[in-house]
C-alpha cells in the first residue's frame, strides 16, 4: 500500500521504512527535508505549521506520523514550546490533510509515548490506566486528542504510546552506550525505577501490524513484555557489553546535568503491552538480555569508542 509518513528521517522511521519497503509498500514522505529512502515514491516538504492540500495524499491509503520536536534535551521554556507544538499541530495538520483525502485514507497510526503515565512506582500500567500530571503527560494528552479526531472521520486509528527504543542508530542506547563501554556507567539514582524498553526491530513491526492488521485499534502500549528496573537495565547492559557498571549516578547530578528533562530518565514506569498481545502482536525481543545480544553480537556500535578500548 502507498503510506504517507511523517519522522521518515528519525530512528523509529528510518527502520520501519526499510521493514515495510520490504514487503513491498511505497511511501509518499513528508518532512523539512528529503530523505530519499527506501520505496519513497514521492516527497512533500512538511512542517507541523503546513497546511496541506488535497493533492498531498493522493493515493495515499494509510499514514504513519511519527515526527516531534525531540524530547531528550534540555528544557527550555522555549523547547518545551516546540515538544509540544511539533505534535499537536503537527498532528492536527496530518489529521486535516486525511479529511481532505475524502475517505481514501483508512488507517492511521501516530506515535505517542509512555511519557502519558507520568512516574507511578510498582503500579502496573495497561493502555486503560490514568495519565499521569506534569509536563509530558499533558503533551501526551494533547497529542493523542489530536490523533483522535481521525476516528471521527472514520478512520481506524492505533496510538502508539512508545517505551525507550533500543537499537545502535539512535535513542537512548547512542546515548548510553559510551559511559558504559568505558566502564563508568552505572545505576541512575536508586535503581529501583522501572523502566519500560522495547527492541528497534519489534518497533517497527509493531507499526506494521497496526497497519496490516484490520482488528487492530485504540491505544497500544509499544513496549516490550519485560521492563525491569534501572539496576537490572545496568546490570545486564554492562555484562552484555563485557563492562563493569560500579559508578552509581545520584538523581540530584542527572537533575544538574539534565534539569527538568532528567524526570524521564528517573520515571518510574511500569509499563505492559496488554493491548499489542490482546491484538496477537508476537514480540521477537521480549527479554532485555536478548535483546541487546542482538544489538551487540560482538561489534560496538559507536566507532569512536571501538577505537578506545580495542
Ligand atoms: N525513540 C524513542 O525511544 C521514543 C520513545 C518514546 C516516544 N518516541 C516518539 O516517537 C517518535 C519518533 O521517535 P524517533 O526516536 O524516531 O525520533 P527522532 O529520531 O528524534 O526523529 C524525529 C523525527 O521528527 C522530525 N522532527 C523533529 N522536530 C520536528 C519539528 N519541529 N517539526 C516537524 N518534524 C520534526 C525529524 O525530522 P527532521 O529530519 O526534519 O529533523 C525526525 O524525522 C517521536 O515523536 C518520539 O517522541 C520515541
């Protein structure tokens, strides 16, 4: 099928794009530049403040919205702005662009994230849970209402609330990956925080099986079976990586380092895809152990760092 896609250059899109060009699907991309990526069979130039017309999904039978303003950076006032305009308008203009379309659209798949549930402790969190409060929920909130409308126009529509993806090319792992390979990685504040994750590959396979899979609607947590806390996350990232992970880092250092941004590094989000099995979603990554073999068979990911401790 033809998929309009927004975030095509992004870590999530870029992967889901190869998969689904795979299995023969074209894309019609929408984004500030053009990526000239695999299947791409046309490029519109896009922003969350364009308002497109109806030419724009011509063809056009499903779209998967994935761009944002990214989140993991300092807060700014200004930057909190964009986190939360880039999405809400920029849902909003995709929503309009598939009004306009006249009924040739029928599925539509937005990302969101499980920033929704805010840091709830032990509590089990399924897609029917409450939002959490604070910043990110809110823009959760807002984002997914957005992403809603389209149900009104008789659309089928999956919200993805994503858990931290795991892959070399991008993500929390680019981040992560220096610290621990040089041997100062370690626990983040007490360790005892949940933390939900799921495995690049199974992402972009979920958001293929929202498309294909007509059962599929409503609310699916994107996260893997298995979220454990941020002292097993350590414990088995360092030994995958043949590392030691001895220098904890107090809450108060990522709260310097990070500001106000630093609440999703310490959430505590025990996060469940009850929905994604419910649909009969088979995880290939379920376990972290596995997970990260994968990602880390033997080569490491990032070259500057191979250089240093090879
Ligand atoms: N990766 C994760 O662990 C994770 C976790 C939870 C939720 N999510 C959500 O999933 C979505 C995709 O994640 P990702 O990791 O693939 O993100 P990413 O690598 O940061 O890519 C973001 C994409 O959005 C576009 N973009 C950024 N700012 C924009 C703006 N102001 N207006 C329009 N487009 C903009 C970028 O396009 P340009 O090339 O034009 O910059 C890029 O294609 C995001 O909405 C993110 O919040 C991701």
């Amino acid at each position: 099928m033809l998929i309009a896609i927004t975030g095509a250059t992004g870590f999530i899109g870029k992967r889901f794009m190869e998969l689904a060009a795979e299995g023969g699907h074209r894309f019609v991309v929408l984004a500030r530049r053009d990526p000239k990526a695999p299947g791409q069979v046309r490029f519109l130039s896009w922003s969350a403040e364009t308002r497109l017309d109806a030419e724009a999904m011509k063809g056009v039978e499903a779209v998967v919205h994935l761009a944002g303003e990214p989140v993991a950076q300092r807060w700014s006032p200004e930057v909190k702005k964009h986190i939360l305009q880039s999405r809400v308008e920029g849902t909003r203009s995709i929503v309009d662009a598939i009004d306009l379309a006249k009924g040739a659209v029928k599925v539509f798949v937005c990302a969101s994230a499980v920033g929704y549930y805010g840091s709830r402790g032990d509590e089990t969190l399924a897609e029917s849970s409450a939002p959490g409060t604070g910043y990110l929920p809110d823009v959760c909130v807002a984002w997914e209402a957005e992403a809603d409308k389209a149900t009104r126009l008789g659309v089928r529509v999956a919200k993805l609330r994503i858990a931290m993806v795991l892959g070399c090319e991008g993500g929390a792992l680019k981040t992560m990956e220096t610290p621990f390979k040089l041997g100062v990685g370690g626990v983040l504040a007490s360790g005892d925080q949940w933390m939900p994750w799921i495995h690049l590959d199974d992402m972009a396979r979920l958001i293929l099986y929202a498309l294909e899979n007509q059962q599929v609607s409503g609310v699916l947590n994107a996260t893997s079976p298995n979220p454990v806390r941020n002292r097993d996350f350590t414990r088995i990232y360092a030994s995958v990586l043949h590392r030691p992970a001895i220098l904890p880092v107090p809450a108060f250092a990522l709260r310097m380092l990070y500001g106000e941004m630093a609440q999703i590094i310490l959430a505590n989000q025990r996060v469940v895809p009850e929905a994604a099995r419910k649909f009969g979603f088979v995880f290939q990554f379920p376990d972290l152990t596995m997970a990260l073999r994968q990602i880390y068979p033997k080569r490491l990911c990032s070259k500057t760092v191979s250089a240093v401790v090879t």
